[in-house]
C-alpha cells in the first residue's frame, strides 16, 4: 500500500508542475526571423560543382573511356606497320634532305 501512496503523490506532484506552466509571450515577428535564417542557411549550402550532375559523370567518363580504347587501338595497329617503315635517323635524313644519292659536293 505505501508504493501506491507514493506513486500517487508522485503522479499529484507532476500534475501540479503542469499548471505552474504559464502563457509565454513571443515577438510579433519571430517566425519571419527564423524563417528568413533558414532559408539564408539553404541558399549558402549550394555546391561549386552543383552542374555536374552524375547524368554528366557518366557520360563524360563514357568518352575518356572511348577516347583511351580508340589511342590504345591506333597505338598498337600502327606499331605492327612501322616494322617496313624506314628507321629513325634515315627517316630523319630522308625528311631534311640530308641524305643523298649522288656524290656531288654542291648537294
């Protein structure tokens, strides 16, 4: 018996703590106030890079990818071509005139 008498003056105390809660008063224009700061802190969280959505990622990581296999591809079907091709230095001769077929000094 003496717990239910305690719960009860427990529960009255309580009670009595709600009806000490008074009316407060709050500025005319304090929902503006607060309005206003959050969208000020809305507009200041925009990213640098807000136009590069991931549509964009994909499809510019869609060209590089295209772009490197073409680079890889003409990169190893002209390297088997080079093999008839003439050598550095006699191509660089050849492109300069510096190589010559007859024995004149005047060439």
């Amino acid at each position: 018996m003496k717990s239910k008498d305690y719960i009860n003056k427990e529960v009255e105390t309580t009670f009595n703590a709600l009806n000490t809660i008074e009316k407060v008063e709050v500025n005319h224009f304090f929902k503006h106030k607060v309005l206003q700061k959050m969208y000020a802190e809305k507009e200041e969280k925009q990213t640098v890079f807000s136009w590069f959505t991931p549509q964009l990622q994909l499809a510019t990581l869609s060209v590089i990818l295209l772009l490197n296999v073409g680079t890889i591809f003409y990169a190893f079907h002209n390297s088997t071509d080079t093999s008839s091709a003439l050598s550095g230095i006699e191509a660089f001769a050849k492109d300069y005139a510096l190589q010559s077929e007859s024995n004149s000094i005047l060439n």
